[in-house]
C-alpha cells in the first residue's frame, strides 16, 4: 500500500493513496501496529486520497481505533467525504472514532 506518514510531536498522520480493501488492509495494519508498539498512540487516518473502503478496510479502521484506545490513545479521521462519508456515517462510525479536529493555538502575547 502506498502510505505517506507524518509524524508530529502531538500525533501521527498516516495518509493512504488508494483504496483501502482486502488486497492491502494488512499493510495498513502493519503501520498502524508499528506506531502503536512504538508508544505513539494518537493515530489521524487521513483519507483524503481513499476512493473506495471496502468492508475489510472498515474493520481495519475499527481495529486500530480499538487498538489505540487500549494503548491509552485515539484514532480520529481527516478529510472523509463523498462515498467514505456516507459508508461511515450509515454504519454510525463516524459518530464513534470521531473526525480529526486541531486545538487551536492561543496568540502569542
């Protein structure tokens, strides 16, 4: 699976660039185990490159919010739109792993 990962002193972005089904759900499982065993435990799974989730991408995604929640850490979802935003809305996924919102940072003075 092609995978950019970013991480940032507060959380990892982890953005696949392509669908996320049966084929290559494993890979992402790989990455996401990776980060977890290392102690970075805020995961953001942008999906603003992900066309198609089937319903083995799905339980990945269920899985590794499962698995950060029990490393004492969160999975939250950026840039879900079109048929993505309707799959995890029907299946009221959205309302439970929640969408990525950043803190905003206080002005300096």
């Amino acid at each position: 699976m092609e995978l950019i990962e970013q991480v940032l002193p507060d959380r990892v972005v982890l953005q696949p660039r392509e669908r996320v089904t049966l084929e290559n759900e494993a890979d992402l499982k790989e990455v996401i185990g990776r980060h977890l065993r290392a102690g970075r435990v805020r995961l953001v799974l942008d999906l603003a490159l992900v066309p198609y989730i089937d319903s083995c991408g799905l339980g990945t995604i269920v899985q590794a919010h499962l698995n950060s929640l029990r490393a004492g850490g969160w999975l939250k979802l950026q840039n879900v739109t079109g048929r993505n935003f309707q799959l995890l809305s029907v299946t009221r996924l959205l309302d439970v792993i929640g969408i990525y919102a950043p803190q905003p940072r206080a002005a300096s003075a």
